[in-house]
C-alpha cells in the first residue's frame, strides 16, 4: 500500500532550485577571509551591506571612522570586509572591515619587506622607546625604535611628525602582527649611494691638499676632505716615529696633506698616509754598523722593553733581557726614563723586516766573567743576604751588581736546613764560598759550609768493618744517638743494630755519655752516607775468637770435648 506520495509542484521545485543557489554561494564562503560588500543603506550609526548572503550585515559607523572610511563610502559602493562569522548566536553575519584593511595592509607590509622596498608612512605619535609611524597606503601602524629615527642623535623630532616619508621594514612578526621600520636605514643608504659616487673620484696615489683633522682615536686621525668626505691615517702612518696618540701631534682644526694609499669601494673607505710624503729614515741605517756604540734615546716605555730612536725616525726596540745582565724580569720603566740618552750596541739589522736590535747590556762588562776572573770557584768572598724564600736565600756579592744563590742544604753539616735557613735576616753579612759560575746562564752558586770544616771528613782514612768508639747522646725507640771521637757529626745507631740478641737489643740498656766500641756496617764517602753497628761488632768479635781458638782440632781444645769422647768409650765398654 502506498503511503507517501509526491507533493512537488512547478512552485515548489523552483524555491527548491533557489535555495539550492543561494546555498551553494553560502559554502563557498570561508570564515576568516576577505570579501567585498556592497553599500544597500547609510545610517548615523550603521551601514548595511550585501555580500550575497542571506542577510545583510551590518558595520558601526564608528569602525569606518577609526580606518578614515566613513567619507569615502556611498550608497552602492564596495567595501572590503573579513567575513568573522557566518552566523552568530542571533543567527546574523559577522563582518568587519578594520580587520579586512589590516590583513590587506599586512600582505603589502610582507611583499615590501620580501622585495626590501621602502614604504611611505608618516610619524604620528611618541611612545616608549621610539614613535608610531602610519602607513599611507594601508593605515596600518607600526614601530620605529628611537634609535632608528635618524643617523645623528635628535633632542627634537616635530619637524618630522606627520610629514609623509620613506622607511624601509626592517623587521616583521606575523604572529603578534607587529612590524618594525627604520628612518635611519634610509638617510645611511642614499648617503651610501652619494658617497659611492665621491669614492670615484680618489685613486691611490692621489695626493690630498689641505685635508681637516676632523677627530681622532687611539688607531688613528679623520681628516675630511673638502667637506665630502672623511679619511683615515692609521696611527701607523702618521710618522716614521712612534706615535703614541695623535693628539701629540695634531689638533683638530689643523690642514695637512695627505697620499691615497688605499681605495676600498665596498666599504666606501679612502686610506692615507702622511708619512710617505716623506723620505723613509730607514734608508739611512746604511750609515750604522753592526756591534758598534751609538748613542740612542728612550722614546717609550713599555713592559716587554723601551722604543729608541737612532735619530728622528728611526726607531728600534731595546728589549728588557738586553737592559742589564742581572736583572732580568725588571720592567724598563722601573730602570729608564723617557727621554734618557743611552748607550747601545746594534746587534742585528733586518732590511726586510725594518726591524733592529740593539743591547745595552753590551757595552758594559758581563760580571759574571768578571767574577770567574777574579773570584774563580773556590774562592771565600763577603756578601749581604737581599732576599730570600722557603728552600734559599740570595746574596749579593760585594763588589758585583749580581746575586749569588745559596741553598739551604748548604748552610751546615750537621743541623737542620730548614730550620737553620730562619735564623738568617736580610741586610746580614756573610762569608760564603764559590761553588759554581755559570756565566752563560748568569747563575752563580755559594755555600756556607763549606767555609767550615767537614765533620764526614773523620771517615775518609775509615773503611766498613772499622772498630770506631763513639760516645752516646742520647736513646730512644728508633735506637741510639752517637758522636764518634773526634768527630761533630751525630749518627743513628738503629735498634736492630743494638746487639745479636733480640732481647739484648734495647737502647735503655745505655746512658747518655757512656763511651762504647761500635763498627762501621756501611760508608760511602762520595754520598755522605755511613751507619754504625755494635751487632755487628759483636759479630766480628765472635769470628776473630773461633778463628783464633777453634781452627786446630776443630774444638778439641774447648772443656765440653773431652766429656764427649768419655761418654762414647762407657757405651763401647757395655756392649
């Protein structure tokens, strides 16, 4: 049975075929894109648009007033709107035409800063850290950092407020929808391009007339030439001689002439020279001959060495080991003066690299030599302790402007070198001995003992196993403090050296100042090295006795002999 029936109709199909249309013109909208409206009606507050749609949407009047459209529109003209909304919460369209001219005005900031073309905008406002600058074409703002409004600072900027003017997009964010532009990058470019053409106009070689010291730094002078152009002397090239600042020779103000030396059309830079409009004085060190004395002057000082000049211009350098022949690690500024007249010895003349060493040091007497010469090792010589640390102290030899080293294990023989090396104070006198002149090093070593007599010099007729009597000092756990006869030397006898018997072996056995006989166990005279042993002379005691007693018969002559050879004969006669 049919239920259903149908009910369409030539009206129904054609509101069908409308709807359908006007549909299909509904879904080819997007939200979030840009379309154009038309102008059905103007209110005091509204304006009504046909976009096609099923409605007509409307705009505050007050939006077109803040973009500067509200004059410009009438009634069946078009306007660009972003399309927010197909339908709000009371079903109507959703559109805004500040947002439109925003996003519009986005893409043309984007395709500028891409091309890196300028844009015309003008400054309308200040704000924290620079101004807000209005895009003619788009009206859209953005940011000019202070720092970018001009190339010299500015105290004042009205003359500049609202005056249309090009700024190039130096920086863009899409996201936060921010862009950044800069006045300065404008000025810079086409003074670029006018100094480019100025850059022309030199060549090196060319000499410039009546150049202006402009400034100058710690690397060199600006001079401008002819109110176009500024050029830089490095400090190099201001004078053959040194040049410690070119304050000390120019002043601004002053003219000077000057030699292009270098062009460089990229940087835009000129590079001259004033002193090769000048004759190099270096030329004239054919005139000096090598390991003779000249007279020179100290220029500068620094810490490596002093800066002197042969003659004006010609300038070498005096190194501080070449200054003296003691005093090595002595800054020159502590032994010259700027302005002092020295004498020197030329050392080496290096052409190619216009460099020349010379020696102070050179022309006076190396006293190293002169000690060898005089005081040669061996010798007792007088000195006065100058300085001093925790192995050493330094005395400097009267007579001789040079320190001679003395270490603490040759202060004495027999005490402590560590302790005894503080009981010595600077300004004391002392006799000392040369031990060692190295004049090639400039070194020179003493000792102090060895002014006095050695007391290991007792074992030199000694040789090991020597029966020697010493006299006790003193006891303790480790064993026994001796001084052997005749000797101010202090030797250990070790514990296990007491006696052949363990249990005998025990230093309280002994009182301080008991006299006992003991044994050399070991010597060696080169090294300073001896021991002492009464074990061992016990010994050698008991070897000596069985040698002397029990060689014949093999023990025969001893008591307990004849009893064995009873008991043997009583168990024969059993049997």
């Amino acid at each position: 049975m049919e239920i259903f029936k149908s009910v369409k109709t030539e009206a129904s199909k054609e509101f069908e075929k409308l709807l359908d249309t006007q549909f299909s013109k509904t879904q080819s909208l997007v939200e979030g894109k840009i379309i154009e409206g038309v102008v059905t009606k103007i209110t005091e507050k509204f304006v009504f648009l046909d976009c096609g749609l099923k409605s007509e949407p409307i705009i505050d009047i007050n939006e077109l007033k803040t973009i500067g459209l509200e004059k410009k529109i009438t009634v069946g003209g078009k306007i660009p709107v972003l399309l927010e909304r197909l339908e709000d919460r009371n079903g109507e369209i959703v559109v805004s035409a500040s947002k439109a001219q925003k996003i519009k005005g986005w893409d043309i900031l984007v395709e500028a800063f891409e091309k890196n073309e300028p844009i015309i905008g003008k400054i309308t406002s200040k704000c924290k850290g620079g101004v807000i600058v209005e895009h003619l074409d788009t009206g859209s703002l953005m940011f000019c950092p202070g720092s970018q409004i001009s190339d010299a600072p500015l105290k004042d900027i009205s003359h500049l407020m609202n005056e249309p003017q090009k700024f190039a997009l130096i920086k863009m964010d899409k996201v936060r929808g921010n862009a950044c532009v800069s006045r300065r990058q404008i000025i810079s470019s086409n003074k670029k391009e006018d100094k480019a053409k100025i850059i022309e106009k030199y060549k090196v070689g060319d000499i410039i007339k009546n150049a202006i010291v402009k400034g100058y730094s710690s690397f060199g002078c600006f001079f401008n030439v002819n109110n176009e152009i500024d050029c830089l002397v490095h400090l190099q090239e201001i004078s053959y001689s040194r040049v410690n600042h070119p304050e000390e020779i120019f002043t601004i103000g002053d003219k000077h002439d000057l030699l292009v030396i270098s062009v460089d059309k990229e940087k835009l830079q000129v590079g001259c020279s004033i002193k090769q409009l000048s004759p190099d004085p270096f030329e004239k060190i054919s005139n000096y001959e090598l390991n003779k004395k000249y007279e020179v002057k100290v220029i500068k000082l620094m810490d490596f060495g002093a800066f002197c000049e042969l003659e004006p211009g010609l300038t070498t350098l005096l190194h501080s080991s070449e200054i003296s022949w003691t005093r090595k690690n002595v800054s020159p500024k502590k032994t010259l003066k700027v302005g002092d007249n020295i004498s020197c010895i030329i050392t080496e003349v290096d052409k190619e690299k216009r460099r020349i060493a010379i020696s102070h040091k050179l022309t006076i007497d190396n006293p190293y030599k002169v000690l060898n010469e005089k005081n040669p090792v061996g010798s007792i010589i007088e000195g006065t302790i100058s300085s001093a640390n925790e192995y050493a102290i330094y005395i400097k030899l009267d007579g001789y402007d040079l320190d001679a080293f003395l270490h603490c294990n040759d202060l004495s023989y027999t005490k402590d070198p560590e302790t005894e090396l503080k009981n010595y104070k600077i300004g004391e006198k002392i006799k000392v001995k040369i031990l060692e002149i190295k004049d090639d090093q400039q070194k020179v070593r003493v000792g102090l003992k060895q002014t006095q007599k050695d007391p290991f010099d007792y074992f030199k007729d000694k040789k090991i196993n020597d029966t020697i009597t010493v006299k006790i000092v003193s006891s303790d756990n480790k064993g026994l403090i001796v001084r052997p006869e005749g000797c101010e030397m202090n030797i250990l006898i070790k514990k296990s050296q007491i006696a052949v018997s363990a249990s005998d072996a025990r230093p309280s056995r002994f009182v301080g100042g008991e006299r006992i006989d003991s044994a050399i166990a070991e010597l060696n005279i080169e090294k300073r090295k001896v021991s002492l042993s009464i074990k061992l002379l016990e010994e050698i005691q008991k070897k000596e006795a069985l040698d002397k007693y029990g060689a014949e018969g093999s023990g025969k002559n001893l008591p307990f002999s004849t009893l064995s050879d009873k008991l043997k004969k009583k168990d024969k006669e059993k049997k």
